[in-house]
C-alpha cells in the first residue's frame, strides 16, 4: 500500500474591500475599558443577563441595558474549536503554522460568551471546562487587539 499525499484545498473567497464601520457608544466603552485592562459587559435591568461585548437590547427579553459592568478576568472554558487555517488578506485560506484554540468563555454567571484565542495548552489536550484568565498585552490603546487572549488560570 503506497503512502497517502496530504492536500490542502485553498478555496478563494472574495474579501478584498474597505469596510468602514462606526461601533457606537457600547463598543466605544468597551473599548475605552480596554484601556483600563478591564471587560466589560452591559446587564439587563429585567433578566439581569449580561452581554459581553456589551450591546444595547437584550437578546433575551429585549430591553434596553444601560447598566455597564465590570467582568472577572478568570473564566471557564464553555466550548472550542482547534483551527488549522488562517485567511490572508483577498481571502485565500493557507495553513496555519500550528494548529490554535479558539474558545467560548464564560466570565460570569450571568453574561454570554466571549470568543477568543485560548494559548499556553496543547490543542489536543484543551478540554471544555477548564479555567483561563485574561492576557493582556504590555502596552494598550482601547484597541479589539488589547486582550491579547486567554490561557490556562
């Protein structure tokens, strides 16, 4: 029996545009809270849920939240999945140099998921469940890139 050949398939997906997009006043504080190295999200005064990154309605019972909360740093794990390609600019897939985590985190209770890039364990030992906390990076300007990821608590 012959040895199989590994393929990659690099499927094109037209991406190549300029997208200008306003994140009004509840990315802002997020953002701004960035700055801080704190996460915030936004609770409903009726269900009290927690929306992380926060929003302004309620995806539960549809009130308006105004309340702005101040999460943990540590989470739980809730689900992930191990990624093997990364998309490069004009949206062509290329293999990844090593396989990553991205995972769904639970900061508390009562708010919704946050997806993010899960570092420091083996993707092929992460398990759902576990205890990450927040890694920032050394220097932050409010910026989406400022929680660097999360990794083993």
């Amino acid at each position: 029996m012959g040895a199989t050949e590994e393929t990659f398939l690099t499927p094109v997906v037209p991406m190549d545009y300029t997208y200008n997009y306003r994140i009004g006043p509840y990315m802002t504080r997020y953002l701004e809270g960035f700055k801080e190295r704190k996460i915030l999200g936004s609770r409903c005064p009726d269900c009290k849920k927690i929306a992380v990154p926060p929003r302004k309605y309620c995806g539960v019972c549809n009130k308006v939240m105004e309340e702005m909360v101040e999460l943990p740093q540590e989470g739980t794990l809730e689900n992930f999945t191990v990624g093997h390609v990364v998309m490069e600019k004009g949206g062509r897939l290329s293999p990844a140099e090593r396989p990553y985590v991205l995972g769904l985190i639970k900061l508390d209770d009562n708010a919704s998921l946050l997806l993010h890039r899960v570092e420091g364990v083996d993707p092929g030992k992460v398990e759902a469940g576990m205890k990450v906390k927040a890694v920032w990076k050394d220097q932050v300007e409010g910026d989406y890139g400022d929680l660097d990821h999360f990794e083993p608590a």
